[in-house]
C-alpha cells in the first residue's frame, strides 16, 4: 500500500489532516496518511515550521519525498500570502 504525504503550509492544516481526512482516507486501502509541515526559514539554532512557504523549498520537499516509491504525495497549501515565487502567480 502507497503512504500519503500531504505536505501543509502549516498547524491549522495539518491538524486538518490528522482529524478530517486521515480517518476518511483511511478506508480506502492506502497506508499512512503523513501530514508534514516544511522548515519555512532556518538560523543558525532554530528552524521555523509554517506559513511563508516559498516555492524552490516547496519543491525540494516533494522531490524528497518522492524518493520512496512508496509514497504518494499532495500539498495543501493557503493562497492566502503565497510567495510570490510561485509559477503563475500573477495569475
């Protein structure tokens, strides 16, 4: 069975994940549900998780985890605030 990551933008979504959709998705023959807020920023001593997700960090964090075959990954994501990095974006 494939586990899915959804990679949240933050708390409020992942929180979102574990109580909504991971007890709905699991029914339906998948693994894990994983839900994973990615680092948004990094000082020398703390890593900051939640919102201000910029693309490039976005992408790297998919990439890896689509390294495992056995994953399966989504995003949920604000379009509230996204970065501007983003492709499209004006549109």
């Amino acid at each position: 069975m494939k586990n899915v990551i959804i990679v949240c933008e933050g708390k409020t979504e992942s929180v979102f994940v574990k109580n909504v959709l991971t007890p709905y998705v699991q029914n339906h023959s998948v693994g894990a549900v994983i839900p994973i807020t990615i680092s948004t920023a990094t000082t020398s001593y703390k890593s900051f998780k939640g919102g201000a997700l910029s693309y490039q960090r976005l992408i790297n964090g998919i990439i890896n985890f689509l390294k495992d075959k056995n994953n399966i990954v989504t995003t949920m994501i604000d379009m509230y605030g996204l970065s501007t990095d983003f492709p499209k974006y004006k549109d």
